[in-house]
C-alpha cells in the first residue's frame, strides 16, 4: 500500500563527517555562505540563510569523510507515528534519540543499504540575532554578505549497492514519490530519483560502482540563479576550491550545476534547479535508457565514467 502523500515534509538537514573540521567550516562559511548557529565538541551546527530551522548542515570530525544522518522533518505527529511504524512493519528498526539542538525526539534507522534517517516533527523556529536580523520579517535571516549565499540545502543522492531496493524503502516506507530514472540494457535500475514535495527531487540512489553499501555521492545546496552557479566557479578558482565538473546542465532533472569538493573530501553540487515542480499527482515515472546516458549531459558535457582524482564513482 502507498504511503499518504506528505507524511515527510521536507528534508530537515543532513551530517557530513570531515577529517579535517577548521577546514571543512571555513568551506561552508566563507565559500558557500553558511552561519555557524553553534557547536558540542567536535560537531558544528551551520545553517543556509533560508532555513526556518535550527541548522541546514551538521559537519562531524571523523578520521574519513562520508553521509552521517540524514535528517526528514515529518508533517506533524500523526505523520511520523505512521512513518514510524511502516519502517516496523517493514522489518526495519530504530532508536529514539533526543540529540540534536533545536529539534525534539528523532527516530533513527536505516535504509537497505545502510544510510541513516532520522525522522522527526518537534523542531523550534530559528530566531536571528541582532546582527542576523533581515529587512524582511517573512525571512529567517538576512541574505549571506559572503562567498555564494546558498538558500538552502536541496537534495542527497546516495551510492547504493541495490537502488531499486533503496528507492522502494523510500517509495513504500516513507512515501516518496518516483520521478525520473536510468534502466540499463540488463534492466538493472541504476538510478532513481524520488520527491517527498512537489519539488522533482529530494533523495536520489545511484549504483555504487564497487559494490560497497553505505556511502554517499554527493549533497546538493540550491542558489537563486544560474548566474550564482557561474559566481560559484569563478569564486571556486579564485579561492582554490577544487571543481570536478561544471557549470552545466543535467539532462536529468535539467539542473544547471556545479560539483566541488569540500576539503574533507566530501563532494557538494551547487545546483539551480529552475524552480521545476512535480505538480501533477499522476506525475509518469520518466525513464532513460543507457543509449540514451551515453549522450551525456543536456548540452553534451560526458558524464563522468571512471574514478577520478579524488577516487570517487561517476557523477550522475
């Protein structure tokens, strides 16, 4: 049975681990425009100047860089209850923790593959200080003076061992809605993307080309315009942010982007997705061929087919 529509609101915010935290913070902050809104120890709290939350990023130290949870805001408590049990009577488990400010109890568990989900309804509205304060009471915090000034934290896309079963977790568990999709020549689905809004998407799986199960491709922060993205370049050369590929456009989803790497070593997407929505309820899961992959991106950029300088799987 399909899940009600909305029982997830949104994406709450994600965690990232970082070998090196100093570094990996000034990224966030003087690059892509993040406010730091506190800090426990070897976690820091960073928030993008749209979010009505307490924080849009939580960045970890760890000895290697990946996913730590990714955080689901429920649309109120009946929603999560409900959440709460399809991931039981899927089989699944979790734990309640109440471990993160801002935010009340989270219920964690796990996808298939082993990517963490915190899934949560409690969450206090972000109050800016003096200093922060905007001209606009309808917005949370006034717009960065800094580096990008990314408005929000847009999308995940995880590597996979089994997408098809990991986007099932998604569709049938959490109710996200399938959008778009790569089916091979095999008929092995190698990627799917999937919506928990009327956004295109929110959670992407693509097919770990290693095997390996648990790992991230990379999380995604969206600007205003295009024309940030093309300030995102330039700013990344001239500050010496390493870029992988980009500025250009998705065929997939026809998001105009950029991929970088923080300098822990996670890979980020700047991504002006062109306002596209998914308004039909009906909405036909668009499917590509490998064919038609081979072609590359919209504008015939080739997407990425083998490991590169930062030996990580190919961009989707």
């Amino acid at each position: 049975m399909t899940p009600p529509l909305g029982d997830i609101a949104h994406i709450g915010h994600a965690q990232l681990f970082t070998p090196d935290l100093d570094a990996s913070v000034a990224f966030f902050t003087d690059y892509l425009g993040l406010t730091v809104n506190g800090q426990d120890g070897d976690t820091v709290y960073l928030r993008t100047f749209d979010d009505y939350e307490h924080h849009s990023l939580v960045l970890t130290a760890r000895e290697r860089p990946g996913l730590g949870r990714l955080a689901l805001r429920a649309s109120g408590e009946e929603a999560l209850r409900r959440r709460v049990e399809a991931v039981e009577a899927a089989g699944g488990t979790g734990t309640w923790v109440e471990d993160e400010p801002g935010l009340g109890k989270l219920y964690v568990t796990t996808d298939p593959d082993g990517h963490e989900h915190a899934l949560y309804w409690e969450s206090e509205y972000y109050r800016a200080p003096e200093e922060l304060r905007p001209a606009l009471k309808n917005q949370p915090q006034a717009k960065p003076n800094r580096g990008v000034g990314v408005r929000r934290l847009d999308h995940i896309n995880f590597l996979a061992a089994d997408v098809l079963a990991n986007a099932e977790f998604q569709q049938n568990v959490l109710g996200a809605r399938p959008t778009e999709q790569i089916r091979l020549d095999s008929g092995k689905i190698a990627a799917r993307w999937l919506t928990y809004t009327n956004k295109s998407y929110d959670v992407v799986y693509t097919s770990d080309w290693t095997g390996s199960a648990g790992r991230l491709h990379h999380i995604a922060f969206a600007t205003d315009t295009r024309e940030d993205i093309l300030r995102a370049a330039d700013l990344a050369i001239d500050t010496g942010v390493f870029i992988e590929t980009g500025p250009h456009k998705h065929a997939i989803q026809q998001t105009f982007f950029l991929y970088v790497y923080e300098p822990g070593g996670n890979r980020i997407e700047l991504c002006n997705p062109l306002t596209r929505l998914v308004l039909a309820p009906d909405w036909p899961l668009v499917t590509w061929t490998e064919e038609e992959r081979k072609r590359g991106q919209a504008w015939g950029l080739k997407t990425i087919e083998s490991f590169h300088t930062h030996g990580t799987p190919p961009v989707a």
